[in-house]
C-alpha cells in the first residue's frame, strides 16, 4: 500500500502544482495525510483538504473538486470529492497483481522495510535477577523487548539482545552464608532454582531472630568482591544454575540472547565514569553521598555512589552505556522495563548527556505496565509471585483439555498444546498497548472465538490446510469476483507500513491488532467464497493465491511477536 499511496501522493501533487505552482508540499508531505476512511462506502483511501486550505488560499470542497477533475493513478478505479474530501477508490483487480505478486515475489521478506541497513540496536531486556524465579513481572520486559528484537531485525537492523542479569549485590552474600549453613550440593543440583529461593527465604527468616547474619552476609558479599575463590566458585554456580531455569522459558518463547553480561561484567568499569563525573566537576558531596545535582533540569539528584562509596544501578548502567557503545558502536539502545523506573532513566540519560557523550540521545526507554492475575490465582512455593512457568503450565493443560475435547486424535498434540498455550499467554499480553497495566484472565486467553493467540493460531491452520491440499494446482490469472477477496487485498497491503508504525513508536501490540485484522480478513473471505470448490478456474486459482498471501503474512507477523507457526491445531 506505501508503493500504491506515494504514486498517488505523487499524481496529487502535479494536480496541486497546476492549481499553484509555489505551492511547497511534497509528495511524502501527502501520503503522510493520506488516511483510510473508517467505512469503505467512502473510498479505500482519502485526502482531507482542509489542512491545504490556507496555503492554497480556497476552499477545501473546492481543493477537492479541483483534485477529483480527470484524476487517474496506478491501481485508482475512481476518485471523488465528497465535502473537503478527495475519496479514492481502489480496482480490485490491479490490487491484486500487485499485492500478490509482490507477497508472492517477497515471501518472509513481504512486508520488511529496508530501514535498518548498515545500523545497529542494541536491546535490553528480560534480565531477571539470579537465583530468583523467573515471574509473571518478567512476562513485559522478556516478550516487548525480543518483539522490538525481531521487529528490528526485520527492518534490517544488526541486533544485539543482552540479558544484563542481576547477577550482583549482597543478595549473593545472603546465600553464600544460608548455603553454607543448611545446604548441600546434591539437594542444590536436584532442587535448582527453587532450591536456592528456599535457601534465601530461610536466610531471611533466620535473619530476622539473629540480626547478625546480615554482617555476616556482607562480609562474604565483601570477600566475592574481592575475588576469594571459594566465593566466585559458589557465585558462579549459583548463576549457572539459574541461568539452566531461566533457559527452558526462553525455549519456550522461541527466545535466544546474545550476551548475557550482567551486572557483575561491569564493576570493573564503573571507576573510570566516576573519576570522569569528578574530573569534570559533574559529581557533589550531599549528606556523604556522591551525587549528580539535576535539579536544573526538573529532576531529584542521581545517586552515583553511597556514603560507604560503594556504586548504584545508575553508576552500573552509565558504564554499561559506555562499554555496549565501544563494543557495538550502536544506532540505538533500547531498555526494555517497568514504568516505575522510567525517572531512572531519564536520570542517567541525563548524565550521560552531561558527561558529553554524543551518543545520549541515541538511548531510548520503553516502559509498560504492571500485570496482575484475575480469576484463577497460582499457588507457589514462594508464596506471593505467580511463575511464569507455572501460567504457562496451566495454559497448556487447558489447552491440552480443550484439543482432547475437539481433536483427540490429533497428532503431535503435546507440542501444539505448548505452541498455543504458551502463544496464548503471549498474544493476550501483546494485545494491549504496553503502558497500560494488564488484568490477566486466562479463560479470555485461551478462547478459540475470541480477539486470542489461539483463535489466530488457529486461522494460520485453516490456510495450511486449504493449502494441502492445493499442491500441484495450475495458477490461473487472477480474477477479482467477491468484496471479501478485494477487503483481504487491502488489509494485506498494509503490513509494511504496520511494521513501520510499531517500530516508531515501540509498540508490538500494532502488529498484535494488525494480526487480528488479517485473520479478520481472511476468515470473511473463507466463509463467504468458495475456495476449492469454486466453479470458475481462475477464481478458483485466484482464491488460492489469496489463501496463500494470507498464510505469508500471518506467518512474517507471527515470527514478530514470538508466536508460533503451529500448522495443525
């Protein structure tokens, strides 16, 4: 549709240069207030001009008249004006040459806008903190970030996605000291991940009759630091061992990290910003601690070290910054987290800007919501987090319940079950705009019927399966004979300019509603038009073709959302 739009952006202009040749819009300036009218009765596209009224010195139902006159442009069955508005409608027949040729033509390239050759982002997202579980808060950061990953990568971005764990701090001391006293290698080795959140919890529990743990917490905190080997061994088995946990979810999202350089790579990094911060006089002494005063710019103070000068999350993230820009030389890096750390951000930006780092303005936060469970509450070990391994679980035995119901004889049903149970928990999240908090209901999730992962999932079936059974079919010319064949070309010519638009604000739930509207699309045009049985053989070949330009663009978005492929369901 953007190649459709700029040529008649392009016709629009020569019209507008006729009526006033010092007229300075472009054809970009045009296309961009090109809109898609909310009802096809008033064109497939149109042009408000009111917006040209001043500059043209007329008025916008007599701009329009002036632009409708003898108006022709590729794939432009007839224009009209329609009080202030130039309304065009599209020929159904050469919107689909060109669209499915182009699908045909492209494949899962259909829909990449070449934005992103020759640049580099950098992502950081996920990053749960060792030797914790991995939660339903993690759920935002994990599938936001690795959804703008592919959407970048997509665009022809080189992507680098880190895993900045929290792989630091006294907590490491606390489980040092509760390991030591009440665990055992082969209860750890077994147990894993929930093993060591036991041993925390019961670090705190004791803690708290005997105050003298804490001390001794931060001495073994204190020796790790100073690199006793003992420590560093334990240190790194504990990451190990979580790293194996957080692994098999990131499986199961289809999800692979390029680094997973935590907070720990970076200790020997941070001097070097500090001493920079007071070289240049950044850096004050307030109540004993060092701080970057912020107060011109509407901001607190941005903590950089305590009074005991031991560093802060800012200190660690400036030198992060630092090293991930010599490292990588990015275009853009992006942080994918909570919205309540939005004024840590925007605090460290700002520091970085200060310290004179020409690359500040190439940092970009991207928050979103909380996300809370309605209806069926999870029960866990931990008491008041609900797993994200344990939603997924429950997604898919319900899924599995719901298959043994429809399809029991369906085969490979254990792994279809994970693809949509897990795709459902996904999809249902990356519906909403990601800054709006989230009520999780799953019975809503795991709908077939609804706006879900499963009811698209399962329209993705429904063209894998008109289309085994096509194999060896003869192409025909394309003939155009239904509305609900010309509604499915136009939401199809779409999906780049989608692309675009969910990459420019950060937003995957635009591919996620864009999806909806294919399956939409596609699902009108099944019920109401014969496919393979249809009459005519070039409406029969038509219908496939369209069938199989749905079946690619379902699949390109999918691949966009971490949503699986699942061909039977």
């Amino acid at each position: 549709m953007l190649q459709i739009k700029s040529a008649i952006a392009k016709n629009i202009v020569d019209k507008l240069k006729s009526i006033n040749p010092q007229i300075e819009l472009t054809e970009c300036d045009v296309a961009g207030m090109l809109e898609y009218p909310p009802d096809s009765k008033m064109g497939d596209l149109a042009l408000p001009c009111f917006k040209m009224s001043k500059t043209l010195r007329m008025a916008p139902v007599k701009i329009a008249s002036l632009i409708a006159e003898g108006f022709s442009a590729p794939c432009v069955e007839r224009a009209e004006a329609v009080n202030g508005y130039f309304n065009i409608f599209l020929d159904g027949g050469a919107l689909a040459k060109k669209v499915v040729s182009e699908i045909d033509e492209k494949g899962e390239k259909y829909g990449a806008p070449d934005i992103g050759k020759g640049k580099t982002v950098v992502l950081d997202y996920s990053s749960p903190n060792v030797a914790k579980p991995f939660h339903i808060g993690h759920l935002g950061t994990t599938v936001i970030g690795h959804s703008l990953k592919m959407l970048h990568e997509f665009a022809g971005y080189k992507c680098v996605g880190i895993n900045y764990l929290g792989d630091w701090g006294t907590q490491f001391g606390k489980l040092i000291v509760a390991y030591r006293k009440w665990g055992n290698k082969e209860l750890i080795e077994d147990g894993g991940i929930d093993k060591l959140v036991e041993l925390y919890v019961k670090f705190h529990e004791a803690a708290e009759a005997d105050a003298s743990l804490n001390d001794e917490a931060r001495a073994e905190f204190h020796k790790l630091e100073e690199g006793d080997s003992e420590n560093i061994a334990l240190w790194q088995w504990f990451v190990e061992i979580s790293l194996a946990e957080y692994k098999k979810t990131y499986k199961q999202l289809g999800i692979e990290f390029d680094s997973y350089k935590g907070e720990s790579f970076y200790t020997d990094k941070m001097p070097a910003e500090v001493q920079k911060l007071r070289d240049m006089g950044l850096m004050k002494i307030d109540d004993g601690a060092s701080i970057v005063d912020l107060e011109e710019y509407g901001m607190p103070p941005c903590l950089i070290l305590k009074r005991d000068g031991s560093t802060l999350y800012p200190t660690r993230d400036i030198a992060a910054a630092v090293y991930r820009k010599n490292t990588y030389d990015f275009d853009k890096a992006i942080y994918v987290t909570s919205a309540g750390q939005s004024l840590h951000f925007a605090q460290w930006f700002k520091v970085v800007e200060l310290m004179g780092y020409d690359w500040h303005d190439k940092l970009v936060h991207v928050p979103y919501g909380t996300v809370s469970i309605n209806g069926e509450k999870l029960a866990t070990r931990t008491g008041n987090v609900i797993l994200l391994r344990d939603l997924f679980a429950l997604a898919i035995e319900k899924i599995s319940d719901i298959m043994n119901e429809k399809n029991p004889h369906l085969e490979g049903k254990d792994k279809i079950a994970e693809e949509i149970g897990v795709g459902a928990v996904v999809f249902y999240y990356l519906s909403n705009n990601r800054i709006r908090d989230i009520n999780f209901v799953m019975d809503d999730a795991l709908n077939f019927e609804g706006n879900t992962g499963p009811y698209v999932q399962y329209t993705y079936a429904r063209t894998c399966s008109v289309l085994a059974k096509t194999e060896g079919e003869a192409k025909g010319e394309l003939k155009i004979s239904a509305p609900e064949e010309v509604e499915l070309l136009k939401t199809l010519s779409k999906f780049e300019e989608t692309v675009r638009d969910a990459i420019d604000t950060y937003e995957p739930s635009v591919i996620t509603r864009y999806i909806l509207d294919v399956a939409g699309a596609f699902n009108r045009f099944y019920h109401n038009c014969t496919i393979l049985g249809a009459d005519d053989a070039d409406v029969k070949s038509t219908r496939i073709a369209l069938t199989r330009a749905a079946n690619t663009v379902l699949g390109n978005a999918f691949g966009l959302i971490c949503l699986a492929k699942t061909q039977k369901v």
